[in-house]
C-alpha cells in the first residue's frame, strides 16, 4: 500500500508476517496502516514490523502500536518492532512503551523449514 507519506510493504513468510513501515505515521496516515495491520494481528500471526524506513511517529502511531499488540496477544500471536531509528527508539523508550512492546535490532528470522513467501 502506498500513500503520499506511507508505504506499507507486508511479506507472509509462514511462520510470520512482516510488515515494512516507509514514511511517517501520524494521525494522518495511521488509519492507512491500521487497515492493513489489524487483520494481520486478529488471525494471530507473528507480526514483525520493520521500521528501518520509519523517518516520523506521533501518538497515534504509538498508539497503534499498543492496539497491534492487544490484539495480536489476544489471538495468540506476538508482535515484534525491529530495526527502530534512533529517534522512534528514543520516542519509544521516554513514553515507557519498550517495557510493553518487544523490540529487536534485526528482524528475525523465520524457523528452518518455513516457506518464504
């Protein structure tokens, strides 16, 4: 999915999905990411969201985030944040948020075995 600030890229490995964030995700552009994300999280995937591109987040994005999470636990999934930029790192840790979500340095790898999609 693509929009003037947002890119949304998702790759379904098997074992788990990453979701690919470009752009800044603010109030504008969350929506966009949410109707893309939420289906994801509600069937109980592993969800891996790679942020290396992320340039901006506001509290609505962080926001997302914390739905991303309650939703993937309820369904018996995970969902994981990884290769953060300093800034959304920074952002991430002030709001206290690392002690909820689980944050990686590089995205993990899927399990011997799955099929790359």
């Amino acid at each position: 999915m693509t929009d003037e600030l947002l890119t949304i890229a998702v790759l379904d490995r098997g074992s788990d999905v990453v979701i690919s964030v470009s752009g800044e995700l603010d109030f504008g552009t969350t929506a966009a990411f949410l109707a893309t994300a939420v289906p994801l999280a509600e069937e109980g995937h592993t969800l891996i969201l790679d942020l290396a591109e992320l340039t901006f987040c506001d509290s609505s994005g962080l926001g997302s985030f914390v739905r991303l999470h309650n939703l993937a636990q309820k369904a018996g999934g995970v969902l994981y944040l990884a290769r953060l930029r300093p800034q959304i790192n920074s952002t991430i840790t002030l709001t206290m948020l690392h002690r909820l979500l689980l944050i990686r340095d590089e995205i993990p790898h899927a399990r011997a075995g799955d099929e790359i999609a």
